[in-house]
C-alpha cells in the first residue's frame, strides 16, 4: 500500500510531458499538481488498516462533499489532533469564523465594502467599470501578515472575504458591460486579482505551517470554482502554484521584515498564543526577556506579538488588530506593556473589542476571555470605536490601555493612597501548614476536649468564608500566657506541628519563624472596626460586598482590610464609582474580579465632600448595612446575587451611590453612563499625580 501511494504521489508531482510514456491510463489521467504538495521528501505515510482504507476510499469519497468544506474549519479540525499539552503549552486557541471576522471587518473589510458599495452606486456604467477595475487592483495589492497564523484560520478567511468582494466587482461589471466587449476585452485574461501569494504567515508548529497552506489551496479552488461560474470562463485550478510565503519558526525570533518588507505590508492580524508568565517555559520568558530588553516583566506571553508589531510598523501606515487575553488590558500589565510601547513606538489603539468569550468551531472548544486590539503608529481620520459587545458600540475620542475613552493614563503600583485616606493592608497570613485553623466540623469536638482552651479561639475569615457566612476559626494566640497553653494538650500539638513544618521549609524567612510558632506569621489585625474587601469577586456582581468587621473577628490573607475606617469610608468604597473605577483597573482571575491596595485603592481619587454631603454618606452607608440585617439568614453571596438582590439592599445602594456622586459634583450624564464616570476619575487622578509629584 505504501509503495502504491508514494507511485502515485510521485506521478501528481510530474508535469505531464515529463511522465512515463508507458504508464497505465488510470494514472495518467491524474492531473499535474505542483505545489510541493505531493513531494517525497520526509513524506511519513500512515499505516492503511482494512478498516481506514474502506472509510478512506468508500466512506470520505462517496458519503462527503468535499468540495463544500470551509478551508477555515479544515484547519481548526487538523490543529484539534494536537495534544491537548501541545496546544497549551503553545498557548493556542482556536478561532471560529464569527471571531476571525471580529478583527478583519474593523480592520480592512467594513472599509471595503463601504468602499465598493460606494463605486457600485455610481449610474455610468462606464466610469463604474472603470472604477471597479482600479478596486480590484487594490485588493490584489493588499498584503497581509499572520505571525502567529497556526492552521491559517485567518489568513484562510481573509482571503475567501476579498475573492467573494472581488467576484461582487466581476459579477456588476459583466452585468453592466452592455456589449462593450467580450469578458477578455473587458477584464483582460488575468481577470482574477487577489491571489493567495498575498498572505504571509509564521508558525512554530510545522504540522500546523502544512495545513495552512492546504486550506489556502482549498480555499483558492473553490473560489475560482464560484469566479468560474459568475463569468462564464472556465479556469482550471491547477497546477497548484508554489506557495512558501508561511514560514515555519518562533515569531518572536524571526525578523518579520524578512518574511514580507514592511514597505509592501498593509495589515498584521491574527490570534498569537496567550500564556500568563506563571506558566510560560523558560525559553518563552527568555525570547520575552531578549526581545523587549526589560520591561516585559510578569506579562503574558502575546506581548512580544504587540512589541514585535509596534517595532515593526513605526512610521509607517501599516495597520494592525490582534487577539488577546483580557489580562494585557487589566491591573498591572496595562502600565507594563502599552506605557513602553506608546511611548516608544508611538503607537494608539484604532478599535477593540473589550472582553468577551471567545469560542471555536472545534469539538474541544477553547473558553478564554479576550479583547481584541486593532492599533497602528499612523493618524486616521477614520473615528475610533469601542465595541461594548456584538450589538453595542461607542466612538471614542481616544482609546486607553484600560479600553476606555480617556487620556492615556497608566496607573501603576503605588505603596501610598495619592489621597489622604487610611491605609489599606492584606489581612493576616499564618503560614502554619493548616495547623492554626480549626475548620467548622472540628469546633465542637475540640472545644468538648478542651473548654479551656475556648478563649484562645476566634472567628477566621478567609473571602470565601466572609462571602458564603460559612464558620471558621483560627488559634488567636497573641499574648497568651505560657502557663495557660500548657494546660491545653491539643493546642500545643497544634503549635509543635507550626514550628515543625516552619523548620522544614524551604525559605529562610519561614524557618526563623519556627522560632515563633504560636503567632502568624504576618500579623495586621486592628483593634478597631474595619472594613473588609475580598480580594477576589465575582464579575456577575454589581457591587463587591464588603464588610464593616469587628475586630474579634480574624481577617485572612484572602481579604483586604482597612483599619482605622469610618462609616464614610465604607459608603465611598461600596459606591458604584468606586466598582466603576475597580472594573476597569483591577487584575482579573479569568473574568472575575481581582482586588489590590497598590493598584485599585492607593490610585483611586477620592472625593472633597462638604460637612453636609459626607453626613449623608455615612446615613446612606448604614442603610446599606441595615438593609442586610433584615436578611440574616442570607449570605453576601446571596444578596449580591443580581436576580436576588432584595429591594431594600438596592434602594439603599442607589441612594448611597446618588449621595457619593454629589460628593463628586458628577453631572446626571456622568451618572447614568460609568464609562463617563470612570473618564472623570483618570481626569482626577491626572491631577492629583501632578500634584504629588
């Protein structure tokens, strides 16, 4: 089996004048195929079972219509075959025709078809033929660059979106030539413009870098097929031509000018892997390390696609629309990746696509949340546009880092509040391999063994207890008198096992704590109030429920706390200004919330609220407080819940968030719309930067 399909491998390779005079007719009859598809060189032929030959040759070839598969769909179903380990560690996705046409239609197509609908609304035939022709030619100069192009999903889809415009331009032009010649006389013998050697590709995957070229040769044949069917003039598809535009090699070592000078590129596109730094392998923090010279630090793999771009289209009027994970546009990565590169490269965001889920057309869908980022170095009067989600868009002025329209502003890792407001500290960390914490099951049984030792336990928070009102407790040993924990066996077989595992830990800071194993290790407990942030949230909530804690109860490390806090405080906090604020700055756990001091607290600009305006404040913020005690039996979890928030919580919420606004002196416009309300604050935080500076 094996030698008859190399035989017949070998024979799709050869011209037909250079073919064996003698062969069988059988396969002479097959055509000449070119391409270097069908060469020998490492040719790896799978082993044919009695079974794979029936599915191949009676099933495939009389069951299935070829000729009807979507080039783009062929690829992710060839990249579906990749381990799942491959695929992760590569940070691939893959990307469904809907998706793909998220970052080309703003891109280039919208532009197009506008573009076209405008020459085809033109009532003289001729001057519309004429301009149609020059139309076409713009398209069959366009080029187009996938550094990280996989299976050619993009590329693929590109180019069956420019044939299916260009045949619009054949079809109109053929059906207004009204005898002005033949279709030859008219269109010339090379009628067909856009060609596959417009597309230019990088892949790592050589597998991957082999499919992409077949689904652009599946994709050519079927649209000359429709071109052949418009026009009347039939054309054959092959010999295939040679096609070595998709290289195969690590982007972010290949110079991309090699692959196609930048003087002849006009769009860089695609999905590059996305790997968060806690999981990238050493070489891929190394080719970040070496390509953006140090300032690529704690950021996801697909900066170097942004640096290598920016790099790459400088001063010139290439454009550009990447896909990415949400993350590089949240917390701390927004200052560490797009500070450098405007202001290096000079580069601004054109659109995008803030987060939403990206799907596949693969069985084994990938669900990861992304933006999508269209950018480029040279000015457009084109408007700029933020694409809230498939049906909602809004023009901007300008374009952020944070997705928003704002001045571009960074907010970066500051240890102190820009305004004059109490600290806020992460609770505190035990360190103690478990053995402090006493889960809510062993409460009473340890209490029944030892009642002596109730005093020294306390109520523990960590965030999912605060949220879900699950019970937890925690040995509060701080200022214990040593004769006392003597009397409690169980409690001093705790405090062995703290010491011990502390002794046993690798870092050196940890082992000088076995010397103290009867506190935490890190302690921040106030002896007043405080108020208490989870630092992670659900995104589905409005509001992140924070509390207003005694100090008996022990904040984990899992929350945030700010010591010291007023009712004042807690109503600014629980505002929808200040979750406004938190959406757009904070980190994120795949979409949810990630709450920090140094980025979304210390930077928050607070207001300079009157006697009166912080008065009410601090009444609407006990409402709010109120309105829950009429729910004992409900979790925060629960009455954070945006189908079952009561309506007492909520009125009490809109009235605090009315007062805090007030206190602002935000307009009704700015209230009802929070991307207005969050372009305020960076104007506020502009201010009180230069100010502290």
């Amino acid at each position: 089996m094996r030698e008859a399909i190399l035989q017949l491998f070998k024979i799709l390779d050869q011209k037909p004048e250079e073919r064996d005079p003698f062969l069988k007719e059988e396969l002479a009859a097959f055509p000449y195929v070119n391409g270097g598809l069908f060469t020998e060189e490492d040719l790896l032929i799978p082993h044919f079972t009695e079974q794979l030959k029936d599915l191949l040759v009676n099933k495939a070839s009389a069951d299935f219509n070829w000729s009807q598969i979507s080039p783009t769909i062929f690829g992710a179903v060839f990249e579906s075959t990749l381990n799942p380990e491959t695929r992760r560690s590569g940070g691939m996705h893959y990307t469904s025709i809907e998706n793909i046409h998220k970052v080309i239609d703003p891109l280039f197509m919208d532009e197009l078809y506008e573009e076209y609908e405008s020459i085809k609304s033109i009532p003289q035939i001729s001057t519309r033929n004429e301009k149609l022709l020059r139309f076409q030619t713009k398209l069959g100069n366009l080029k187009f660059l996938d550094p990280a192009c996989g299976s050619g999903n993009f590329l693929t889809e590109t180019y069956l979106s420019l044939r299916r415009l260009e045949n619009k331009c054949l079809q109109l032009m053929i059906g207004g030539r009204e005898g002005q010649g033949t279709l030859t006389e008219l269109f010339g013998y090379d009628f067909v413009k856009v060609h596959i050697q417009q597309f230019y590709g990088i892949e790592i995957n050589d597998f991957a870098c082999v499919v992409a070229k077949t689904a652009l040769w599946i994709a050519e044949c079927q649209m000359l097929q429709e071109t052949n069917s418009i026009t009347n003039f039939a054309t054959s598809f092959l010999p295939l031509d040679n096609y070595t535009s998709i290289i195969e090699g690590n982007a972010l070592r290949v110079d991309w000018n090699s692959v196609i000078s930048k003087s002849e590129l006009t769009y860089i596109m695609g999905n590059p892997p996305f790997v968060g730094y806690a999981y990238q392998s050493k070489e891929q923090k190394e080719d970040l390390e070496n390509l953006m010279k140090g300032f690529g630090k704690n950021i996801d793999f697909v900066a170097g696609w942004y640096y290598k771009a920016s790099q790459l289209i400088q001063n010139t009027n290439i454009k550009c629309a990447l896909v990415s994970t949400n993350s590089i546009t949240q917390g701390e990565q927004v200052a560490a990746i797009w500070k450098p590169l405007f202001e290096q490269f000079g580069i601004h965001f054109d659109f995008a696509y803030r987060t939403f889920r990206w799907d596949s057309e693969a069985n084994i869908k990938a669900h990861v949340h992304c933006v999508i980022l269209g950018f480029s170095s040279c000015e457009s009067k084109k408007e700029k546009v933020i694409y809230l989600n498939e049906r909602q868009k809004m023009s901007a002025k300008n374009i952020n880092g944070y997705l928003i329209d704002a001045p571009n502003i960074f907010i970066e890792n500051t240890k102190k509040s820009i305004c004059e407001v109490p600290e806020m500290v992460k609770g505190s960390i035990p360190v103690d391999g478990g053995n402090l914490i006493i889960e809510e099951a062993d409460y009473d049984d340890f209490i029944k063994k030892e009642p002596q030792a109730k005093k020294f336990i306390k109520q523990f928070y960590g965030a999912h207890e605060f949220l879900h009102n699950e019970k937890r407790y925690c040995l509060w040993l701080l200022g214990a008198n040593p004769s006392d924990l003597k009397k409690c066996p169980l409690i001093m077989e705790r405090v062995q096992k703290v010491k011990e595992m502390r002794l046993a830990s690798t870092k050196e800071a940890t082992r000088k704590f076995a010397d103290y194993p009867t506190r935490f290790m890190e302690i921040r407990q106030p002896e007043s109030n405080y108020i208490l942030i989870p630092s992670h949230s659900s995104e589905t909530r409005r509001y992140i429920p924070l509390g207003f804690v005694s100090p008996d109860i022990i904040c984990g490390n899992a929350n945030l706390l700010v010591p010291n806090a007023s009712l004042y405080h807690f109503g600014i906090l629980t505002s929808n200004v200040h979750n406004a604020w938190m959406r757009v700055v904070c980190g994120r756990l795949k979409s949810d919330y990630r709450y920090s001091n140094t980025i979304v607290y210390n930077n928050f600009p607070w207001p300079n609220p009157s006697e009166e305006q912080k008065k009410k404040i601090e009444e609407t913020a006990q409402a709010i407080l109120d309105a829950r005690a009429l729910y004992p039996n409900s979790s925060l979890a629960d009455l954070y819940d945006e189908t079952l928030m009561p309506p007492e919580l909520r009125q009490a919420h809109r009235a605090n968030d009315l007062a805090v606004c007030q206190a602002y002196g935000f307009s009704k416009d700015v209230m009802k719309l929070e991307s207005r309300c969050v372009a305020e604050l960076f104007k506020m935080y502009e201010e009180l930067t230069k100010r502290n500076s």
